[in-house]
C-alpha cells in the first residue's frame, strides 16, 4: 500500500512524537509548522523535511495533513486552510473530543476529512516514545482512502485501531479521560490522605506506585470483575463503616466520592456473585 508523505501543523507533544515515530516507521515528513518557528524548526532538525514559515506551505507540500494543534484551535487552523488546494489530499486532526465535522470547511474544499486519534497520555516526551507504539489509535474517516492511510499509519506504529461512530467521540473520549485523568485525581487524593497522616513522601508514593501497578497487573491478566478486591467483595460491612466515619470527619468531596465509587462499584461485586444489597443501604445511610 503507497504510504502518503506528511505534514504537520503543530509541533507540539503530539505533532513531535507522531512526526518521529512515523518518519523512523518510514514515512516521509515533508513539512512541518508551528506557531512557534523554533519548535518546528527542532523537528525538521530529527525528521527532515522543511520547517515552513505558513500553515498553507505544509498543504502544499504534502499528501496527509496531521492537524496536531490544541483542540480549540483546529476549527481556526482550519478555515485558515480553505483557499489552499486540497484535491486528493487529506485533513486528520488528533484530538479525542472532536469529530471530523470540524474539518468540514477542508471537505467543501475536496480534502479528504478525519480525525487519528492515540488513547495515549503524553505526559512526557521519553514515555510517549516508547509507548506510543503499541498503544490503539481511534480513527474516524470520511473517504475509504483516508481510511487506509490513517490505519496504515496505526500499524505502521505496531499499534492497533478502532473506529468510533459517528456523533460519538465525546463519549469515547470521556472513556479514556476517566481511565487516565481521573486515575491520577485518585492517587492525588490517595497521596494527601496519606502525607496527612505524617508519611514521608517517598514511602507514599512507593505503596501507591506497588499498589497501582500490582491494580493494572491484574486487570491485564485477570480482567473484570476478578481484579477487583478489597471490603466491597469481602462484604466487610464494618470497615466500610469505619472508612465512611473517616471520610466524615476527613473532607466532605473525598466521603461523597467513596459513596459514588462504591455505587459505581456494585455491578462489579454482583458480577462476582457477591451479596450487594448491604452495600447500597451502608452507603446511602445519613447521607
Ligand atoms: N497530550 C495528550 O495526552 C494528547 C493525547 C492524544 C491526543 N491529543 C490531542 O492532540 C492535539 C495536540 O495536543 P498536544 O498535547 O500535542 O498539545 P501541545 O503540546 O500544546 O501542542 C500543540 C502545538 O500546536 C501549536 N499551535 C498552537 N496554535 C497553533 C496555530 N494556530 N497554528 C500552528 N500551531 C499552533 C503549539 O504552538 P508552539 O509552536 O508555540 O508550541 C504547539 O506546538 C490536541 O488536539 C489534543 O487533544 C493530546
């Protein structure tokens, strides 16, 4: 399958690292374009290609535009396009919330439209790198060939791909921010609970990191419901008690948290063919 060559607007977290792993898998980068010159200029220094000076020279010069610009801008970056020439070219743009129906101002131009977007928490540089490759890629495409391209493209990465309906990527977006995002709100409030207790931070981070990782281990290798543990598939109903009394007396979001996980909680247990029913009495008790 011909690979198409590529450009990229943004060379940001996600424009750098696709733009290095994609040349070192093959691809051609042509052109590269940032708001800020240096940065561009940094990538082109790793992948070739021109560093250019207008978002309008990157369409120019390439077959595939990867749209790797911060979500709010994509619909300016854009209209920004509409004079170029986009006759057998295609659009993506990376982020998760957004569908291909921004771009649509490219597809009145005859660009082909889409949206690649990597499950894939780019906190630093090294780590998206190394795990990058191997990782899903969510891909929408409004033409078979942009389809190709954008899967070529994930395998090209070792990686795998799902394609997300129409009109739903907030919610498979939503999916992946409550996976990531909020597992680090957790271990956040996990942390100062603990430090509030007189922890060193070292010895805090030590049990959480050993904790979270054995947590992912066995979801990976025992999947739900049998990586759940702990009160709620004991039915220890009076450490539950002791841990709603704490919370009481601890913050008033952290208590109203536990109670909403636990309820969350509960398809899990009757999963294991637990009993539930003390738990949404324990939890729903002086509310
Ligand atoms: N971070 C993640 O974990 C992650 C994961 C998957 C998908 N995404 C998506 O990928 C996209 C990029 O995210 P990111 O984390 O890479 O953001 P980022 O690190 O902030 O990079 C965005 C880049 O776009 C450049 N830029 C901003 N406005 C521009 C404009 N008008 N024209 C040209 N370049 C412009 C920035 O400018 P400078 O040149 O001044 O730096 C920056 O280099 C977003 O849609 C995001 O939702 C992010």
């Amino acid at each position: 399958m011909s690979r198409p060559s590529l450009g990229i607007i943004g060379a940001g977290n996600v424009g750098t690292a696709l733009a290095l792993l994609l040349s070192r898998a093959g691809y051609e980068v042509r052109a590269v374009f940032s708001r800020t010159e240096s940065r561009a200029q940094r990538l082109v220094e790793a992948v070739g290609g021109q560093a250019v000076t207008s978002a309008a020279a990157v369409v120019e010069a390439a077959d595939l535009i990867l749209l790797t610009v911060p979500d709010d801008v994509v619909a300016a970056v854009a209209l920004s396009l509409q004079d170029s020439e986009w006759s057998g070219k295609g659009a993506a743009h990376t982020a998760g919330a957004l569908d291909a129906a921004c771009l649509d101002v490219l597809a009145a131009r005859g660009a082909m439209t889409g949206s690649f977007h990597p499950a894939f928490p780019f906190a630093g540089f090294e780590t998206a790198l190394a795990g990058l490759p191997r990782s899903v890629f969510a891909v929408e495409a409004r033409t078979v060939e942009l389809q190709r391209w954008l899967i070529g493209m994930a395998e090209a990465l070792s990686g795998r791909w799902l394609a997300v309906p129409a009109g739903q990527k907030a919610l498979y977006h939503c999916a992946l921010v409550i996976a990531s995002n909020y597992l680090v709100t957790l271990y956040a409030l996990a942390e100062r609970m603990l430090q509030s207790l007189g922890a060193e931070h070292e010895i805090v981070s030590q049990a959480l990191n050993a904790l979270v990782q054995a947590t992912v281990d066995n979801l990976r290798e025992q999947g739900i419901p049998q990586a759940l543990t702990g009160p709620l598939t004991r039915a220890d109903v009076g450490t539950v008690r002791a841990h709603l009394n704490a919370l009481a007396a601890y913050d008033r979001d952290a208590l109203m948290l536990y109670r909403l996980l636990a309820q969350v909680t509960v398809p899990l247990v009757a999963q294991r063919g637990l009993p539930t029913e003390w738990i949404d009495a324990l939890i729903h008790q002086e509310e």
